[in-house]
C-alpha cells in the first residue's frame, strides 16, 4: 500500500513538474529572441536582420546581427555586438550600421570593421546611386541656463518660455535633429556634411519617427523629408506637418504638401524616379484620422489620391518593383494584413490572411516581399511572401525551440451584440488545457490609444497568452473608438470618452460571463493608458462586477491631465479643448473618473512610470491617494525610471509578479 501511495505520489509530483515546465512564464519571456528586419539587398537575394536578447541579472539587451540567404535559408553571424540601422551599402559589398552612436561599415562577412564619423549620428541612408549618404544628427539652436549665465555654471534650473519643454519621456535638450548629407567614395565619407535643413525643427518628427519619414530620391537629386515646422504652443496644438523635397544641387527646398493639414508622413519615390508617395490625414489636431496614400508626378505636377472610397487607413505605402502597384499595410478584422494598389486602375487587393499581424516590410523582387509576422501567440519573425496570391514561407526559425516547449491558449474570434446594435470583434482568449467543465476567472482587457486596434499583436507586457498561462480567461474586445472597422466606428468614440465604448466593454464582459466557464464572481479589469482610463471609470461604474482592477499609466482627473500633458492637439481634439472653457465643462464632469471615485468599492492596483509626460505621475498618485483614504485595498507601483511603457528587463519581471500576485489575490 505504501508502494502505491508512493508511486501515487511521485507521478503526481513529476506532472506537476513537466506542467511547471511547459508553462509560459513572465521569465520565459524575457529569453525570446526579438526579431527586426534591417535591409534588403538590391537583387533581393540577401536580408539583413538583427536579434535582441536581455541578460536579465545584467538589466541589459545586446543585438547580433544576421545574413540571411533568402533562396538557401542560411543565416551567417556578422556581428556579434551591434547597435542599429544596417544596410547594404550600395554598388558596394559592404554593409553600414550604427554602434554606440556612430557610423561604421564592415565587409559582406564582417570583416574589417571600419568607424566612419567621429561625432554621434541618429540614423542613415543612403542615395541608391552609392555615392551619397544621408544622416542625421542633433544639432543645438537653443540657450540652456548656463550658455545665459555663464557665471552660474552649477545652477541646476531650467528658464521656460514657451510649450514643449518635455516630450514623452524626455525634458527639452536644447537640440533639434537635422538632416546632413555628404559624398562616399571608395567605402569612406567624401568631403564635409551639409545640413539640408539648418532650422531649430526636427527629421524624423519626435518621439517615434525613425528613416521611413526621409527619402532619397533613386538618383541621388533630390531628399524627400517629413517635419513639422513649427515650435511651442503652435506645435502642441497641431498635427500639421508635411513632406519636403530638397533638391541637392540647388540647395531648394519645397513643401510639396502646402494647404494639406494633417499629418503627411513616410515619403517614398518610385524607382524610376517618377512618382513621390506618402501617407496623408485630413484633419488637422486629429492623430488618429484615416491615413491615405498619395501619389506625385514628376512629368505633370499632379497630386492625386490613391484610396479613395477605402473606409480604413492605409499605411506605410512601398512601391513594387516594378512601380505598377504600392504595397500598404491595413488593420480588418482585428489584423493587419498586406494590401497592393495597382496604380493605373485605382483597385485594391488584400494580399495576406490569417490570425496574425504584418509588419516592417520591404520589396525583394517583382514577385516577393519580406515581412515581419506577429500574433498573439508568436513574436516576430521574418516572413517571405508572393505578392501575387499571398503564399509565405517562414525565413526566420529564432523562437522555434522556446515555443515548442510551452502550451498556449486557444483565441477565438466572438462577436458580441453592442447596446446600440452593433456586431463587436471581440477576441477571446481561453487558457491552455482549457477544460469548459471547469469555471476559470476571467479579465476584462481595455486597451489604449484610445484610437489603437486589438489586433493580434505580441506584447512584452501586456501578453495575452501570459495571462492564459496563469489560469485566466482573457478578453479583449475592439471596442468603439478602434481602427480597422470603418472611419465611424474609429471616430465614435472622440468626446465621448465614457458614453458607448464603457458601454461595449460591459457588453462584452457580460456576454462571456454568460458562459458556464466563466466565473462570474472572480471577474477583473486591466488595462494601460485610455485603457487604464477605462479601469478608473470603470471602477466607479461597475455596478459590482469586478473584484480586482490594475490601472497601468492611466487618466484619472481629466482636468489635471489637460494642464500637464504635453501634444495638447490630442487633447483638443478627445476631450474637445479645455476644461476652462463653459462649453467643454460639463463633458469634463461627466467622462473624468475621478468624479466618480465616491463610488470606489474594489481593491485596485494602480502602476505608473515617473517620466511618463504624456500621463504625467500625477494621474496614478491622486487615484491611488483616494483608494487609500477611501480605505479601499490598493497599491502603488511605481517606476521612477519608466515612461509611459515598461522596458527594461527586471522592471518588466516585477512588473509581471506584481500584476499576476494582484490578480491571484482577488480571483482565485
């Protein structure tokens, strides 16, 4: 009997191991490999991508970088130790990139590294004619406290007389980013840089804009580049910023998108030089507007729309080879997919399909394409994919070994009935082994944006198969105010904050609790930014649903957000403008959380990062303040050097062990 009870007894503990062992875990995380695509070679038999892995005990990530053999599925090791922005240089058997801040080049091997320039760059590109480079580099136009009191050199001040003295993540440094280019000859930079833009604005638009905003024309005469000339409050205020040409041999520059007031970004030229590209949004303040593809022609001057009658955005326009047809990127059906325009009928046509997302891509051929592929349940890796039906294959293998030995969740498409009618792509994400004999707790997931598709996109925080993982039920529906659903459905939820899309997150909620598996007294929400919003609102306006909520960088007290934020445009345009004006007053009181917070009844975990300038800390401290003298049960976790994300590798375990000890407190 004691034989038995032992054997019993050791095979339950070897299940509960091999289980152990087959979970996905926040550590497990952490060791993937993160994928990024860098270059094509001009013949398109030749990818340059790079791998980021983080030493978690070292709170550090290094990239090596790869060649990869599209034909023969090898990858070659060409650095072991690299920064960013690798190209094939062209006419050339090098390759550049930058590391630690400069610009080196090496052989197609690796070999013989060189160091090109002496000062810190930002980016580079190079003309396809190889015998001109651009980059980037910052550049200071303004006074700091000291160049206007030299005697005071250890005064730690700073003198502010205008708006956008912190952005994102970052304080002012005095500089702006210009766009210099010089000669190459003979693997070496040719004589001295010129500044093309000797202006106090920035290329690429700050904080996210990276070389996709600038453009060699295929000759090397012309620079094609997005900014947004203007500083302060006008700058605050607007989202008006265009595409400039620079012709290089006559220093001129012309702002080829004069009278068109929204966001105009990502200029691309074919490659016969005969058209210039890029993305256009109408309105003016409105971030979030529908992106549209237009096209210039050289030979007539003419500025047309391509997308017309196409009810979504359309972004990141690429030429194909032949210059017949633009390649975008589009969200439908909670995806982003690949589309291809062909330029002399106006029609459109989906290329790719699935469960998943496409990202970065660039031309190899007439017939291919390389891609960058996520979904919820893999990271990136690299895709081929024939422009003409669709078909892929798999370049890149660098997960396979780490996913292969962890179970995921099954996720489901669920469309869910709206209170005003409406069909809800809702995904559902159910935990591995899901057994529906069984009740899980289960979580409600707001997102951000507020305009920001749930798409199937791979999270290192917020990581939907990671919380399966962990025995929950996940949902996360595409709520009113999201893109990939029409411009209506996008639009519906500017100035009306906490009207229908509070009400879609209930209704989805509700909908899958109706099911036998769901828990219904273990119910939680989470969520980041308009989604940790959302979890503030919600928590005065539960009506008891929830019994945990966690608020990650969310807006608590409207008016507060409105005087400390930054791209006040973003503001104007979702609040309506500002709180001390009569006629934005009552929208004020009725979309802040905090005029809710008398209704405060469940323990909530609130998380904010101290450089976050676009929710100021300011927002997560006044909630957490009214839990605690409300005597509710919460917690604050804060990040002092965090923004508005959480990146590095051991904020990001804590992060995960806080979130997950929250919720397994107050659900199960």
């Amino acid at each position: 009997m004691k034989k038995i009870f032992f054997l019993c007894f050791s095979l339950t503990i070897a299940q509960q191991s091999f289980m152990a062992q087959n979970q996905f875990t926040p550590e497990k995380l952490w060791e993937l490999g993160r994928v990024s695509l860098e270059d094509a070679s001009p013949d398109g038999k030749w990818l340059l991508y790079s791998v980021r892995h983080y030493n978690v005990t070292e709170n550090t990530g290094n990239a090596k970088l790869f060649k990869l053999n599209v034909e023969e599925d090898k990858a070659t090791l060409l650095l072991d130790s690299y920064g960013d922005n690798a190209v094939f240089v062209p006419n050339s058997d090098q390759i550049a990139y930058l590391k630690d801040g400069k610009m080196w080049t090496c052989n197609g091997d690796g070999s013989k590294q060189n160091q090109l320039t002496e000062s810190d760059v930002n980016g580079f590109k190079f003309a396809p004619t190889g015998d001109k480079v651009l980059f980037i580099k910052d550049v200071k136009y303004d006074d700091t406290v000291v160049n206007q009191y030299p005697d005071l050199p250890k005064a730690e001040a700073r003198i502010i007389d205008d708006l956008m003295y912190r952005h994102w993540k970052s304080w002012h440094d005095y500089e702006y980013s210009n766009i210099f280019f010089a000669k190459f000859k003979d693997g070496k930079l040719d004589g001295k840089a010129k500044n093309i833009m000797p202006e106090p604005f920035d290329s690429p638009l700050n904080p996210f804009g990276g070389l996709e905003q600038i453009a060699w024309h295929p000759q090397g005469t012309m620079v094609a580049y997005t900014c947004k000339k203007m500083k302060g409050k006008e700058w605050t205020t607007s989202t008006n910023s265009d595409i400039y040409l620079y012709n290089i041999s006559t220093g001129e520059t012309t702002n080829m998108t004069k009278g068109m007031n929204g966001y105009d970004m990502e200029p691309t030229f074919s490659s016969d030089g005969k058209y210039l590209a890029w993305n256009s949004m109408a309105r003016d303040g409105f971030e979030s507007d529908r992106n549209r593809i237009f096209t210039y022609n050289f030979k007539n001057q003419m500025v047309k729309e391509r997308t017309v009658g196409f009810d979504k955005s359309a972004n990141h326009p690429l030429f194909t080879s032949d210059n017949n047809s633009i390649i975008y990127s589009a969200s439908t059906d909670a995806t982003i997919q690949l589309f291809v325009l062909d330029l002399d009928t106006g029609k459109d046509m989906q290329i790719t399909k699935g469960v998943h997302n496409y990202y970065g891509y660039k031309m190899l051929d007439s017939r291919y394409l390389v891609a960058s592929r996520a979904s919820m349940s893999a990271p990136h890796e690299l895709y081929r994919v024939e422009i003409r039906n669709g078909q892929t294959k798999q370049l890149t293998h660098i997960n396979d070994k780490l996913l292969s030995s962890v179970k995921m969740g099954e996720v489901k498409k669920r469309m869910v009935k709206t209170t005003d009618g409406k069909d809800m792509f809702t995904w559902v994400i159910y935990p591995p082994g899901f057994d529906p004999n069984k009740q899980y707790p289960t979580l409600l997931y707001c997102q951000g944006g507020p305009q920001s598709t749930v798409s199937q996109f791979w999270s290192y925080r917020w990581n939907f198969q990671l919380m399966a993982a962990a025995g929950y039920i996940v949902v996360a529906p595409n709520r009113r105010g999201l893109p990939g659903f029409g411009r209506e459905w996008n639009d519906a939820i500017s100035k009306d904050w906490s009207g229908q899309a509070m009400k879609d997150y209930l209704s989805a909620i509700d909908d899958v609790a109706k099911e036998p598996y769901v828990n219904k007294d273990k119910l939680g929400a989470v969520g980041a930014s308009y989604g940790g919003y959302s979890v503030y609102w919600l928590a005065g306006n539960h009506d008891k649903r929830f019994k945990a909520f966690i608020s990650h960088c969310g807006l608590f007290n409207l008016e507060s957000w409105y005087g400390t934020t930054e791209e006040l445009f973003f503001a104007n345009w979702d609040i309506g403008g500002p709180y001390w004006e009569a006629e934005h007053k009552a929208g004020y009181k009725q979309h802040s959380p905090h005029e809710y917070v008398q209704n405060w009844d469940t323990p909530i975990l609130v998380i904010h990062g101290g450089r976050d300038f676009r929710v100021p800390l300011a927002e997560g401290m006044q909630a957490f303040q009214a839990a605690q003298l409300m005597g509710l049960e919460s917690r604050f976790l804060y990040f002092p050097d965090e923004g508005h994300w959480v990146q590095q590798p051991q904020n990001g375990l804590l992060w995960h062990r806080e979130f997950f000890g929250w919720l397994d407190k107050y659900l199960k």
